[in-house]
C-alpha cells in the first residue's frame, strides 16, 4: 500500500470532526482549493460514511478520503464499503487493523506507549499515529522517538501553524490536524474563502 509514500509528501491530515453534510462538503471544497489533499471525516459525525461516498465521487483524483475515530470491525467494514481510502483510529484493535489490511486499506492505527507502537508496527502497518500529543506534546514524541526512530509516526494532538515544524523537527512524519486548520468559526460563519487561505498557509509551512 503506497498510500502512505503520498501522505510522507504531503505531511498533513485535516480532520472533520461534528460538521453537517453540507458545512463539511463547502469545508472540503475550500480545503482542497488550498492544496490540502488528505482528508478524514470520524465516524462520531452524523452521515460520515454518506459523505465519505460522496467526496470519493466528487473529488477523484483531487483528494484522498479516509474515515477516524474507527472503534471495531463493523466501522472499519462500513468505511471500507463507503469507499474510505485510509483508516485512523484513536486506539490499537488488532482486529480492525486485519480487517483492514485483509482489504488492502492502509491503517494508522492510534498509539501511545511503546509497546503499542511496536504491537502495531509488527501487524504490518506502514505508520502510526501518535496520541494524544495536546497534553504531553513534543517533548513526549521526542522521547519515543529516540529508540524507534525506524517506526513512521503521525502526530495528533496540539498541531498548529506555529508549532507545527516543532513536530517534524522531532521526528514527526506526518501531522493530524483538526481545530487549528477546520476552523470551526470560519466554517459555522460560512467564510470558506478565508478557510482556503488559512489552508494556504499550512501548506506553504510545509513546503
């Protein structure tokens, strides 16, 4: 699975988390305009695997869909079956990650200790994602990069435009970002103009 070879390229997930099917598809549109092209809707928001289906549609070749906050095996086969590209998950379930690797769907499972992300890792998963970071932060992701510095890890948690080279100058592959890019005022106010901008500059961090 190559999916992940894209994601070191681009550096960045936006997450959509609790958005009508509308706010969220105006969202995705203004994202995308900005240059974001990895996108996840979590399974805790109303009709994600609707828009999930839709955006495949919709923004073929333009974008990748995935699907978060995948808590066991049924959600994982809904996603699979909605047409998610990618699956996140908060938590390691070695179920979910079979089921997802039994369909050629790339997972970054969420994992915290050591241990996990090495379990993880010896699933066959291509990376892991790193959380929660808000709390703990860089220094955290500092530290267990030290001795698994071969393991590839997406950091989510506390990401912002600021701080968000902090994370990849501790060894971050890649980032998950949600209320710092999704920005939930410009979004419920309807200023996706300036919701591309703000993309804009998140990717122009990056390059």
């Amino acid at each position: 699975m190559a999916l992940f070879t894209k994601l070191k390229e681009e550096k960045m997930i936006a997450i959509l988390r609790g958005y009508t099917f509308d706010e969220a598809t105006h969202t995705v549109d203004a994202l995308i305009e900005g240059g974001i092209r990895f996108l996840e809707v979590t399974m805790n928001t109303d009709g994600a695997l609707h828009m999930v289906n839709q955006w495949r549609e919709t923004y073929d070749q333009r974008a990748y869909i995935g699907v978060g906050t995948v808590l066991d095996e049924d959600m994982a086969w809904d996603a699979i079956q909605a047409g998610a590209q990618f699956i996140i998950t908060p938590n390691l379930d070695e179920r979910v990650v079979k089921v997802a690797l039994d369909n050629e769907v790339d997972i970054w499972p969420g994992t915290f200790t050591p241990s996990e992300i090495v379990r993880a890792t010896n699933l066959g998963v291509d990376a892991v994602k790193i959380f929660p970071l808000a709390s703990l932060g860089i220094s955290y992701l500092k530290e267990i990069r030290a001795p698994l510095d071969h393991i590839p890890m997406i950091a989510t948690g506390g990401v912002t435009l600021e701080n968000m080279h902090e994370y990849f100058n501790a060894g971050a592959s890649a980032v998950g970002i949600g209320s710092s890019l999704v920005n939930k005022k410009l979004i419920q106010s309807g200023h996706f103009e300036e919701l591309t901008v703000l993309a804009k500059q998140f990717v122009d961090k990056v390059k």
